[in-house]
C-alpha cells in the first residue's frame, strides 16, 4: 500500500492514495511533497475542512471526481467554476462553493487515524486554522 503521513493541528493520520482511479491527480501531488498548509473550515460543504489554493494552475483534468466524499476522503479541485482546493471531509459532506455544487478528484483516503477525524473538525470549526504537513512515509 503506498501511503502518506499526514500531521494536522495534534492529529496523526495515514492516508492511502488512490493511484488507480486518480493517476495524474496522485502524481501531480506527489512533486508538492512534502506540503506544508494551514487548513480552515469549509463554508458552504458541511462537515469538512479545505486549503485554498486561490488561482493555482495544476494542469489536472476531473478524474475520480465526487461531490459526495466519505469521511477521511480527500479531494483536490483543480479549479473552474471555484478556485482551486484541497478538502478534507470529517463528516457529511455535499462539496460546493458560493458557486454551487462541485465535484472534486478523490485522490487520498485515511486510512489510520479515522477516530481523530472529528475532533480535527470540530477543532478547526472552533478554534480555527491549524497547521497540516503531508510528507511520502
């Protein structure tokens, strides 16, 4: 399994990518590590968590894309109707934007660390921007 360590606020996660379903997504994400954000809560998606990326071009094509992700699904807009995004479902999650509905790549799963997932959330929720790293293990 090819995993990926990510550390956010005081949680420890192990995430699995989804190479065979999102393949220029994963290996687009792998130059950026390790990759060193702050996270803050979603506005308009439910229970999840995003990193802005604003007008970042990544070049990515919609592949593996959902608008409904399962919590520890992570997604990364590649940009359009929205600006482009990483988020981090915690919980019930329906992806938009001030736009509307979206859909976003699906190219990580947690995988270790599911049960810190919602108090990441709620941390975030209340007490705002937290730290994230994601580096190779």
């Amino acid at each position: 399994m090819d995993l990926i360590e990510i550390t956010a606020g005081p949680y420890a996660f192990k995430a699995k990518f989804e190479a065979e379903h999102a393949p220029k997504t994963v290996a687009t994400f792998r130059t950026l590590l390790p990759y060193r954000e702050r996270i803050i809560h979603v506005r308009w998606s439910g229970e999840g968590c995003w990193i802005p990326l604003g007008d970042l071009d990544l070049g990515l094509p919609f592949e593996n894309a959902t608008s409904y992700p399962a919590p520890g699904h992570l997604l990364l807009y590649p940009g359009g109707f929205s600006e482009t995004e990483i988020l981090l479902a915690y919980g019930g999650v329906r992806f938009a934007s001030k736009m509307g509905q979206l859909a976003g790549n699906h190219f990580l799963t947690v995988v270790e660390g599911n049960e810190n997932l919602l108090p990441l959330g709620r941390m975030v929720l209340w007490q705002g921007a937290q730290d994230i790293v994601f580096k190779a293990v």
